[in-house]
C-alpha cells in the first residue's frame, strides 16, 4: 500500500525540523520517498511531489531553509527547519483575552479564512490556551466574501503570483482582459476590492470583485514580485476608489426618520426653535454623505458643511426638474 | 485513509503538529478532554493518533518512531505520547492563519461596543507579535465592516433562529419615534431589496411582524423556547409587504448608475440613448424607488410609471424648499 501523503509530510517535516546541518535531496528522497523508484519516471514524480510537500509545510507554518547540502562543494542542495524560526512564540492569555479568540473563530463566513482561523487557534490550543467563546458579552462580527474571484485572488496574494481575469467596468460596454500583480484585499461598504499594480498600465489599481466577470487565472512562479514597502491596501482602496476626503456634517434630522444616521452620528441634540426635529453631527466623504443624505427625501436637511449642502442642492435639483 | 470530505493530508499534519504539544506538556491526557479543548471529535484525535504511531525520526528503525500507547487508547481511552520532544512546540502562524485571525480581531474591535475595545486591543496587540515584527509576517487584508455586518444584533437573531428560542428585542418605530421592548418567536431573516428584516410572531402584538433589522436596537436571546417550533419563515421577497402586489418600475441609468445592474434584480435591460441602459425592477415599496432614484440623482431617471416619476419629482421639490426657507441662494 503507497503511503499516505500525511504521514510522508509529518515525517519530512520531523526529518528537516532542527536538523544541524542542510539535509540534501537524495537523503531525503531515501527517508521520505521510498516508494519513488529511481529512473525518469520516478525522479520527475518525486520531484513534483517533493515540490508539493514543502509547499505544503510551508502553508502550515514551517519555515524552509534551503542551502548547500556539502562543506566543500555546493552543487548540491539542501534543506533544513530551523527550530525556533518555526516554532510559535511563547504567548500567555489572560481569560477574557481566550474569550476573544474564541469569538474571532466566528467572523470569516469564507471557507478558507475560517479554515485559517481554525488553524491558528489550534496551534495557540497546542500551547494549552483554553478557549471558550461564552464567557464574553460580545457578539462577533460576520464577514462574507461570496464573490468567485476572492478565493483565487487570495491565494494569489498569498503566493505572490500574477493573475489575469476579465474586468467589467461600469462605464463601458465589454469587459477588457486586466492583468495584475494582485497586493492585498480590501473590503469597504459590504464591497471587496483587489488592490495590486496594473501591468500593462505599469500602475497601481483597484477593482471590485464584482465586477471580474469570469475566472482569475494566475500564472508564472510563486513570489513573482514585491509587494511595495508599507502598502495599505485600505489607504490605496480610498485613494483610488471615486470618494472624498471625510468632513464632519450637522445635519437636520425629522425626530423618529434617519435611524442609520443617528446610529452612527456623533451626537443627536433636540433643535431649539424648530420642534420636531434634531441636529445630528455625522462623520464621512461628502459624496457618501449626500448620497445618503438624498435617500431620506424630506426628513433630512443638510446645514454644514457648504460642500455637501450645494452637493444635496444641486442633486436634488436635477430630480425636480424632472427628466428632460 | 479514514479522512473527512474536504480533510486533506496538510489539514490532518496542522493539526497533529497543534496536538503533539498539549500532549506532551500534559503527559497523560483523557482522548475526551483533548477533543473538547480541540473542539473536535474523539473520531478524528483518534485517527490523527494513528498517523502520529507511523511517523518518527527515522522512519522504519523502530525505537525512533514516535510511540503512541495503543493500549491505553483503546482500553482506557487515555493518550500517552512519547519519544516526541522535538514537537514540542507549536509551528508558528503561517501568513495566511496569521492574517486571518488578525483581521478577524481588528474587524472586531471596529464593530465592538466601548467597554470591550480594551480586551480586543490586548489579545490582538499579543497576536501581532506573534505574527512578526511591524506585521511582515502579515498578508494585505483590510476589512471595514458595514453597520449591518458590524450589528451585534444579527448574530443574536441567528444564533436564537437556530436554537428555536425566544428573542426579546428593542425596537425603534419611526412613526412614533420610540423605542418599545418587545418578545418575539424569530423564524427568520430575509434580506428585501436593500434591507435585513426579522420574520417573526410577535407576543406584544399577538401578531405576525417583519421587523427591520436596522431599527432592533439590542437583541437577547432567552433560554425559553419558541411556542410553535415547527413554524417556517414566510417568503418575505414575494410581495409580503402588499398582499403580493409589486410594481414594474423602468429606471434608465448612466454609467455612474449601473451598478444598480448587479446589485438588484433586474427583470429586464435594454440598451438607451447616450451610452445609458434602461432596466426593469419589480419592487414592492414606492417609498424604497423614490430613496433609490434620489440617492442615484443625477445619474438615473424614473421612466415609468408616470405617477411613481411626478411624486419623485414632488418629493425633491419639497425637498428643496425646506432648502429654500433656509436660505439657500438658487440663482
């Protein structure tokens, strides 16, 4: 019976862990790969297989050095697992911190972040952390990530590999193939958003998932590229994506109308000398502000800042004056 | 291989390397234990002991294999592991398991009430260590959740509609502008047009309600259960709202509009004049057109019906005039 892949992937990461000096491949290939034989076939199976494996380890967490195999002579390649580069620091939780860690299992509705998720608990698990999620009066946010293009474009990123996918932009009628060096994924106002260096416009870009309007394939090696020094994929996300800078509103609100504003207004005071109503001051980009403003038709009245209340004005004016 | 569907070879070594650390610190550890504080089955410890007896230091010399006490598993369901000291650590976080809880805890401390900022920022602030200095062993990820992903409420209602128990919420009425306190029996949550409503039968109005998520202030879930277990949610997309009756509204959109395309169920498109798409919506609320149509104001036009056009155009008016009284300069 072949072996089973697991057992060959914990007894080369045994094999590699803490070893002194960097093993080469033939020893390997005799410790873990028996069932390889020598000969073409066999050589290009092992290699694949060998390829796999430490990609394998190194998604688990190991870190995989490579060197040369022979004092003298460094034809020969070798690998090796430094023992404290791979092991997980030493971290003490207090219990309501092991309380939190059991609630961050529940946020990602993604398969593959929650798999991650798991993954890292468990290890903290292994380090004799008790986790319990009942113990804090705090419910988890829940994030989706329903898109088809997040799960390859998030591997991509991981792999630092480039990727190609058909892209629909809003303002034009057929979708153009984009290619890009994917940086990180942004999620903003229930939107994701990929942020990464265009490659045929040699500049940075962003582009909603929603819009890749077929399937992202990657191509090329894995680690292609950098990603820039202090990329913030949020800062990118804004800069790039049509908003403004964010201004702080007072705006006039009908008692009892404008819940999400009052949900997230910075303060809500009765007016004096207008009953009924109440000045609520709110925080965000002016055009998010007077799209949000709009949609509560007469029950909110913008009075500062200058910039969105002409942005209101002149909005609501293209709708009373009706289509042309 | 006795493996679970979507179990694969790395998932299975992830978590013997998690597992052989406990153990080891332990010494002696009942098979129960060890899969409750692993929040897994007895089944899988067991198999994952199984693979964990084949493998070792060199493999086929016997006496270097890693040596799992069979006996004990068997008989008294007790583990004992040994000849493993080089496991005794955990691997540190891959990039992407790094990522993912990291992110998992700042989103977090972005939708937390006040009062728990402090312990989030504390496990986090360990956990960002752990990952590497100034987050180089970070992937790029960034989520800013929506006030109704951020909602300590939904989770509430979710958790109470799968254990069938009663909900006490705190819900704001416009109409009347106030809060009320209200037990209900939750069925289910629906999401209409661009809102999450709350199907449920509500004991203080001894009625049917759909409630939207968005004005329930505070949920708590009660220990007791719902009277009438087996009740499904009612279709709420189906024209609930009135009596089944929707309207077809013919919106045309400029491109800065059309996204409305993949955000809303649109009956039909057809290409307009000046790079413009016309589209049909079924929607059941007048009320929720009018918000749309000025939200989307200068970019989209109501083209039919003719009365749903005259009262946005009526409502912007008015709208403008409450400008007016203010004075606002419309030269």
């Amino acid at each position: 019976m072949a072996q089973p892949r697991a057992e060959r992937l914990m007894n080369l990461h045994i094999l590699l862990l803490g070893a002194k000096r960097f093993i080469g491949k033939d020893a390997i290939r005799e410790a873990c790969y028996a069932d390889h034989p020598r000969g073409a076939a066999g050589d290009e199976a092992f290699e694949r297989a060998f390829e796999r494996d430490k990609d394998a380890l190194r998604q688990i967490g190991a870190v995989i050095e490579v060197g040369s195999a022979d004092a003298f002579f460094d034809d020969e390649i070798g690998y090796r697992i430094p023992t404290e580069q791979t092991s997980l620091p030493e971290i003490r939780f207090e219990s309501d911190e092991a309380a939190v860690l059991g609630l961050a299992a529940q946020v990602w509705q993604q398969a593959t972040l929650a798999r991650a998720t798991t993954r890292a608990l468990a290890k903290l698990k292994g380090q004799g952390v008790e986790i319990d999620p009942s113990r804090l009066g705090v419910v988890a946010p829940a994030i989706t990530a329903d898109d088809p293009a997040f799960e390859p474009l998030w591997d991509a990123v991981g792999k630092r590999r480039q990727v190609s996918f058909p892209y629909q932009r809003a303002s034009e009628t057929e979708p153009t193939t984009r290619r890009v060096q994917p940086w990180g994924l942004a999620r903003s106002s229930g939107r994701w958003y990929v942020v990464g260096l265009d490659v045929d416009r040699g500049a940075e870009r962003v582009f909603r998932l929603s819009r890749i309007v077929g399937p992202v394939r990657a191509s090329g090696k894995s680690g292609a590229y950098d990603v820039p020094a202090g990329t913030d994929v949020r800062a990118v996300a804004r800069r790039l994506s049509p908003s403004f800078p964010s201004v702080r509103a007072e705006v006039r609100v009908r008692q009892g109308t404008g819940v999400g504003l009052r949900r997230r207004a910075e303060s809500v005071t009765p007016l004096e000398g207008l009953a009924g109503w109440d000045l609520v001051v709110v925080e965000g980009p002016v055009h998010d502000l007077s799209d949000e403003v709009l949609t509560y038709g007469t029950d909110v009245v913008v009075q500062a800042p200058e910039s969105l209340r002409d942005e209101v004005v002149s909005r609501l004016r293209a709708v009373a004056e009706g289509p042309r | 291989m006795n493996t679970q569907p979507g179990d694969t070879a790395p998932d299975q070594v992830a978590r013997l390397l998690a597992l052989v650390p406990y153990l080891l610190a332990r010494g002696e550890v009942r098979l129960d234990d060890a899969a409750a504080h692993f929040g897994t089955d007895a089944d899988q410890i067991e198999r994952d002991l199984r693979l964990l007896f084949m493998t070792g230091l060199s493999p086929g010399l016997p006496g270097d294999l890693i040596e799992v006490d069979l006996e004990a598993l068997e008989g008294d369901r007790i583990i004992r592991v040994d000849n493993a000291d080089y496991l005794a650590r955990p691997v540190r976080f891959s990039p992407a398991e790094a990522t993912s809880l990291v992110v998992a805890l700042r989103t977090m401390v972005e939708a937390a009430p006040e009062e728990a900022r402090d312990v989030i920022e504390r496990t986090l602030a360990k956990l960002e260590q752990a990952a590497g200095q100034d987050g180089e062993g970070l992937l790029r990820l960034h989520v800013t959740p929506t006030p109704l992903e951020a909602s300590a409420v939904v989770p509430v209602l979710e958790s109470a509609i799968a254990h069938g128990h009663q909900v006490e919420i705190g819900y704001h009425v416009p109409s009347r502008d106030e809060e009320s306190q209200r037990l209900v029996d939750p069925r289910g949550l629906a999401r209409v047009e661009d809102l999450l409503y709350l199907d449920a039968w509500c004991h203080t109005a001894q009625d049917d309600r759909a409630f939207r998520v968005d004005r329930i202030l505070s949920a708590t879930e009660l220990e007791t259960p719902v009277a009438d277990p087996g009740a499904r949610a009612r279709d709420l997309t189906g024209g609930w709202f009135t009596d089944g009756e929707t309207t077809t509204v013919t919106l045309r959109l400029a491109p800065p509009a059309r996204w409305v395309v993949e955000y809303y169920q649109v009956t039909a498109q057809r290409p307009g004049p000046d790079g413009t798409v016309d589209v049909d919506l079924e929607v059941a609320s007048e009320q929720w057109v009018r918000s749309l149509l000025l939200r989307l104001a200068p970019h989209a036009t109501l083209l039919a019906p003719a009365h749903y056009a005259e009262a946005l155009t009526a409502e912007a008016r008015a709208t403008l005039s409450l400008y007016e009284d203010d004075g606002v300069d419309f030269s």
